[in-house]
C-alpha cells in the first residue's frame, strides 16, 4: 500500500522504480551473458547443427590467448581445451600439423563482427597479427599456427563476434561438376538448405554457412593431420542417424560410440573430398 500511495503521488518516482524493475527482470530472465554465448544453435530437420572446428596447434597456451583476445571464452571438456564462441566450439589440441589450411578443401574459416575496421584495430592494439582484405568489410587475423581465418562485417549483429562461414576448396577434374557435387553431398547428408553467398554456390547448417568454390590449383589435399584435422557437426539421435547414413552407404572412419569420461556420442567419417569430419551428440550443454 505504501509503494501504491507513492506511486500516486510522484509519477516520475513510479516510472524511474518501473524501468529498474524491468531491466532487473530482464537480467533474470537472460543471466550471464556468457551463458547466452554457451548454446550451440538448435538443429535443422535432419537433427544437423555446427559443433565445432578441432584445431592442431603447436602452442595450446598461445592459441588460448589468440581465441580469447578474439573473443572466445575457454573452458574444458574433460582434459580438452576448449574455447567457445556463439555458434561454434575450437577445440585445441597439441600436435604438430602436417601444414596449414590453405592447399587443403577447407581452404579457411570466418567469424563476423559488427564493424571489421573496429574490430582489427581493436585486436591489432592487443597485440594480434591482422591483415586487410579485399574490401573495407572484410579483413584476416593471423592465428599462431598457419590457419586462414577471415572476418566480415555484419552491422545486424548485436554481440561482438560469431561464426560465420566454411569455405571449402574443390580440385576441378574435368570430369565433373565438383562444386555442385560437394554442394549436393551436403545437402543430401546433413540436410543444409542450399543456396548462393554472393557468387558462391552455398548451404546452410544451422550456425554455419557451408561456401564451395573451385580451387585455384589442380590438386588439394585432406584435412586430417593439417592445422585445422577436422570439422565437427552436432547431431541430434547420433546413433539413430549415423545408423541411416551406414544404411545409405557411408562408411565410418570411427563408427558411432559413447564416450562416457567427456559425456558426449561421437563418430567420423570423410566426405569423399577430404573433409575429416566428427559428428558428436552433448556438446551443446558445455
């Protein structure tokens, strides 16, 4: 009754305790905003969304501060580091890579930012290697091992960094339509709705955009073993749909199973270009 008295007789009182209990409520309601960047997003029709990129790096320590200075936040996953961004987890892993992304069909990945200029001069003034690009809407930052990674611009976007796009690489045999068939394999596997980014043939997966282009050389090489291993998809029903790609043909490099000690379901298999890649099921509650 007092509060209503009050409010009665100050309406600029009322309106200044209604905003603080609003923004109070929201805060609630949201937590902490790392939680908000926690999520993996929520998957497609086939159960498909973006995971993760498995990383094999020289300097775990170096790379942890390179993604973190970048924007991620690192975390573990049992004795794996890791570093989450929204829409995707790095996992580092201390191995030496047999070379880095370009020559390889992943040829790079991108993350976006809301003003590309702002944020390289941002990250040069903390120490980063940064490098223009083709326009003021897009530019590179230099990890410590040989990973392409690009950044463009995406005014829309109200945090200040989130994945963006995998760019793969095709030899072009001669033969065929290499980049309209890895555009199809994706589609036809993962359930990627597919579609064009500016003059590239493209799909999307939740989380990620799938780009496909030819590749300038004749030859490129796969993925297991370089900078960047392997890609990771998160899938929901793992076992129920690896168990319907084994039923259309695909052949598992590391079949379905339970890996109890991180609480997650994983497999890998190769897409017929060269692509590792691990499908996992539980790495959206990390």
């Amino acid at each position: 009754m007092l509060i209503i008295a009050t409010f009665q007789s100050d309406n600029s009182l009322k309106e200044g305790f209604m905003k603080r209990l609003a923004s109070i409520l929201i805060l609630a309601t949201l937590g902490p905003s790392n939680a908000l960047w926690a999520q993996l997003p929520p998957p497609n029709t086939a159960g498909v969304s973006m995971g993760h990129i498995h990383l094999n790096v020289r300097d775990v320590e170096s790379h942890k501060k390179f993604w973190s200075a970048l924007g991620g936040t690192p975390v573990k996953l049992g004795p794996l580091e890791v570093v989450k961004f929204p829409d995707v987890l790095v996992f580092l892993q201390q191995a030496q890579s047999s070379g880095g992304t370009v020559g390889t069909v992943v040829n790079h990945v991108a993350f976006r930012v809301p003003n590309v200029q702002e944020a390289l001069a941002r990250w040069k003034d903390a120490g980063l290697n940064t490098l223009p690009g083709r326009n003021p809407q897009t530019g590179f930052v230099v990890p410590p091992d040989e990973l392409r990674l690009e950044i463009l611009e995406d005014p829309s976007l109200s945090i200040p960094i989130a994945y963006h796009h995998i760019h793969f690489h095709v030899a072009d045999t001669g033969e065929s339509d290499s980049v309209a068939e890895i555009k199809a394999w994706y589609v036809k596997m993962f359930g990627a709705e597919p579609g064009m980014r500016g003059q590239n043939q493209a799909a999307d997966v939740p989380g990620v955009n799938l780009t496909f282009s030819k590749a300038s050389t004749e030859t490129v090489v796969g993925t297991k073993g370089r900078v960047l291993d392997h890609i990771g998809f998160e899938v929901k029903g793992l076992e129920a749909f690896c168990k319907k790609l084994e039923a259309n043909g695909t052949k598992f490099d590391v079949p379905y199973t339970k890996r109890p000690d991180l609480g997650i379901g994983v497999a890998f298999l190769t897409d017929p270009w060269g692509t590792y890649i691990e499908l996992t099921e539980g790495l959206n509650r990390l």
